[in-house]
C-alpha cells in the first residue's frame, strides 16, 4: 500500500516537473517579441523626430521671414512720414520767417510814417513861411516883423526835421524822377545846365527816407 502510493506521488511529481518546463518556453518568447516590437517602435520614432523638427525650423524661417519683410514695409512707411514732416516743417518754419520779416519791416515803416498826413499837412504853412521871409527881406518893414517870422519857420522847421523830414536837393541836381516833378523847361545857353534844374516852383521833401512831396521844378533845356 505504501509502496504504491509513493509511486503515485513520484509520478504526479515527475508530471508536475514537466509541465512547468513546457510552459516557461512561450512566456519567454513573448518577453522577447515584447522587446523587439518596442525597439522597433522607439527606432521608428527617432527617425521620425528629426523630420518633425525640420518641418518646426521651415515654418519658423519662414514666419521670421515674413516678419522682416513687414518690418522693412513699415519701417519704409515710417522714414517716409518722417521725411514728409520735415519737409512740411522746414515750409512752415521759412514761411514763418518770411511773415515775420514782413511784419516787422511793415511795423517799422507804420512807426517812421506814424503822422505823414499831419506832417503833410503842415508842409503848406512851412511854404509859406519861405514866402513871407523872402517878402519881407525885400519891404522896408520893421525888423520885429522878419525875427518874429524867421523865429516861427525855424521852429516849424526843428520840428519837422526832428520827426524824419528833410527837404529835397534840386537846384543844380540832374533831373530825377525819384526826387523831381519837371514842371516846365526853359532854354539855356550854358550846355552844363542843360538837363539840370535851375529853379524850384515848389519845395519837395521825404519822410525816413520816404517821398511825401516831389520837388516841383524847371529844367533847363
């Protein structure tokens, strides 16, 4: 009894040894496939990462490229305004130079001229001033009567010249149509006065520089 029972136990023993080396054979192989599939797998994926990266760098080339020409077009945008500006500013800054002068010489000549209707008005009393002394040099009449009205054309006179008045040269002066009014010619036998003036019908005179009143002459011819 015993010595069957030991045989059966030897043989589930001898059973039990064999089926697990039958078994351990496939798993092994699996591991194996497992390995190999995944090398493959990562192999795959390196090859494929260098061509991802490349599409990655193009498109980035590309955009750089864009942006650059963008920033050329605007800074060729920006030059241009900056130039067009100047331009306009320069203008402006000539034209308000120009405006300036203008003004400033207006304002001076308003001020030099400040009064030439009063002045001109006076220039008929000053005439006759010239007309009463040149009567009275040739009367009789008392010396109080030339002093007093030499007093009042020398006053008359300082006044006018203090505000700019001065009398114009004719006799003797060549004929100028600036300075002179030919209001008659009369004949001479002296070739050197003719064209020259040889008398004056009325007093011319200038104000700053400024004619307010032609000389009335006679030319000799």
């Amino acid at each position: 009894m015993d010595t069957n029972s030991n045989a059966i136990h030897d043989e589930k023993s001898v059973n039990a040894s064999s089926s697990g080396t039958g078994s351990g054979e496939p798993v092994k192989e699996s591991r194996q496939d497992a390995a190999a599939e995944k090398q493959v797998q990562d192999q795959k994926a390196a090859d494929e990462a260098p061509a991802v990266e490349n599409e990655a760098g193009s498109g980035a080339v590309e955009c750089s490229n864009a942006e650059t020409e963008a920033c050329k077009k605007e800074l060729e945008k920006l030059t241009k305004e900056i130039e067009e500006s100047k331009d306009k500013y320069l203008r402006l800054v000539a034209e308000f130079d120009n405006f300036r002068r203008r003004t400033s010489k207006e304002r001076l000549d308003l001020v030099q001229t400040a009064g030439e209707d009063i002045i001109k008005g006076l220039l008929p009393v000053l005439d006759d001033c010239e007309r009463a002394m040149k009567a009275l040099a040739e009367s009789v009449d008392s010396e109080a009567a030339k002093e007093g009205t030499n007093l009042i054309y020398s006053k008359l006179l300082k006044y006018l010249k203090s505000r700019g008045v001065e009398s114009i040269k004719a006799i003797g002066e060549n004929l100028d149509t600036d300075f002179h009014e030919a209001v008659a010619k009369f004949p001479v036998e002296d070739k050197e006065k003719k064209g020259k003036v040889i008398d004056v019908v009325e007093q011319g005179y200038t104000l700053n520089g400024k004619v307010i009143r032609f000389a009335k002459v006679v030319v000799g011819d």
